[in-house]
C-alpha cells in the first residue's frame, strides 16, 4: 500500500504544496517541515498557513500543524487524511521519520544542507542542486518548455531572476520590500487593486501596486520582513477564482515529482 511509504517535504510554500498534494492524493503518507514564520506569499494555497492558523484545506486536501511525536505511531501504519506540518526548521526530525522519500522543496536557489543520504531517495526543486550529488533528481522549475522535467544528472536551468510573464507583466507585479522593518496591511488575497492603489507599508513607506488586477499572493499583517523580501504579487488576470485553486507550474511541478516516485517504485528502488 502507497500510505506506508513516506514522503518528507521541506518547505509548504505554493510550490511545495503542488508536490504536497499530488504525492497525497495518489497515496502516499506526506509529512511537511516548516519554519516557525512561513514567507510564503501564495498563503491561500499553500500548506505552510497551517503553522499560524492551524491547518488549511487547498482543494480537498487538508493540512493541520502537528508534533512528531504524535505521528511517530500514525505514519506508515495507517493512512491519514490529513497531511502534517511539523515546525522543524533544521530538519531534525528526519532521523526520527525515516522517510523513504525527502524533497528540499524551499526553492531558495541554493541547497542549504540537504543531502543525497537523507533518504533512499533525496529530490530537490529548482536550481541550486546537482542530481547525482546534492541529490537524485531535480525538477526543473523555470517556465518554458522544460518546466517539470526531471533530471537525473546535472542542474536545473539557472535562476532568472526575472518573475514569470502573466499577460505581458513580469517585475511589475510583484511586489518587494526596500528595507527591513515591519509589514502593515489592511489587504487581504483577492483584493481587486487598480494601478497606484496602496497594497502595505513598511515602517512607513507604502507599497503601491503598479499594475490593476487581483492580489494573489500576500504577506499577513504585521510581519517581520527583511530588505528584497517578497511581499505580494497582483495577477492581471483578475480573476478571484486563481487566488484559491493550485496555479499550473506548481500542478506541473507536483505531477513531476509524482512521477519520479512512481518510477522509483516501478524499478523496486523504492519498498514499504
């Protein structure tokens, strides 16, 4: 049976969280490690919200904020309906899962420790990691034609920097902060917003949305950022309904990690 095999995510930001939800609905047991003050902007659809509220739902499949030592006589033995949260912010409780699967899915552009004998098989998303060393597979994360593909020696396309394009809109519809301090808002995600409108501030330096369209993603009121954190992003699209359903990278993203699980099973590399 596919619950005995676990799955450990590090991260539950938007991207994680397509990984997340597609390992879970095909089957397996899926644990997620998060740091205590997630910076995930996505919040509607990402996991790591269930560190501050408790848990989340995100398209049928729920997340709650949980404690490792209640899971260690759950996972592997029976099948969950829900996915774990764990605050772990140094992975520590890795030894004590003993996932047969762990994916560094932070997308930080650099491997901050993870490494290919964390699990029998390691995969990480997004450049920064070298399958074959770092770990077994990388997803590609880059939008373009190889967006999912899964590489199993060598590196993802290198990082941009530049936002992906959404109807011609690119750094324009994110949102950055300046300086350090802390972020104030009155917004909430699915806010329609015009050009010149004022999403938040930062220790008195309001941030305008320089484009009309929806909030999609957005930090939560009050908290501590640090200078070129990402603080929001408006989609021109304005359509509400993007702001709550899992966008097409993160599916195709999700799908792909998915797939190399279920190759790893096929060649018996992978056993319960």
């Amino acid at each position: 049976m596919l619950h005995k095999i676990k799955c450990v995510i590090k991260g539950g930001g938007d991207l994680a969280s397509g990984v997340a939800y597609s390992l879970f609905r095909a089957g397996f047991t899926v644990v997620i490690l998060e740091i205590p003050h997630p910076t995930a902007v996505r919040r509607t659809v990402a996991f790591s919200t269930a560190v501050t509220d408790g848990f989340i739902d995100i398209e049928g499949v729920t997340a709650r904020k949980s404690e490792v030592n209640e899971l260690l006589t759950k996972i592997g033995f029976e099948p969950l309906n829900y996915i774990p949260i764990i605050v772990d912010p140094e992975s520590a409780c890795l030894a004590r899962l003993r996932p047969h699967v762990f994916i560094d899915a932070i997308v930080n552009k650099k491997n901050y420790g993870t490494k290919i004998t964390d699990a029998p098989f390691v995969m990480a998303l997004g450049p920064g990691f070298t399958a074959g060393s770092d770990c077994h597979a990388v997803i590609e994360t880059n939008r373009g034609h190889n967006l999912g593909r899964i590489i199993i020696s060598g590196t993802a396309e290198e990082n941009t920097g530049r936002p992906g394009g959404v109807m011609g809109h690119t750094f324009d519809r994110v949102l950055r902060n300046k300086k350090d301090g802390i972020f104030k808002t009155t917004r909430r995600i699915g806010d329609v917003v015009q050009k010149g409108d004022i999403v938040g501030y930062v220790n008195n330096y309001a941030f305008k949305s320089k484009i009309d369209g929806v909030i999609r993603g957005l930090l939560p009121d009050d908290f501590k950022v640090r200078y070129y954190t990402k603080i929001g992003d408006i989609d021109p699209r304005g359509d509400n309904a993007y702001c709550y359903s899992i966008s097409d990278k993160s599916r195709a993203i999700g799908r792909a990690a998915l797939e190399a699980v279920m190759v790893k099973i096929k060649e018996g590399l992978l056993t319960s």
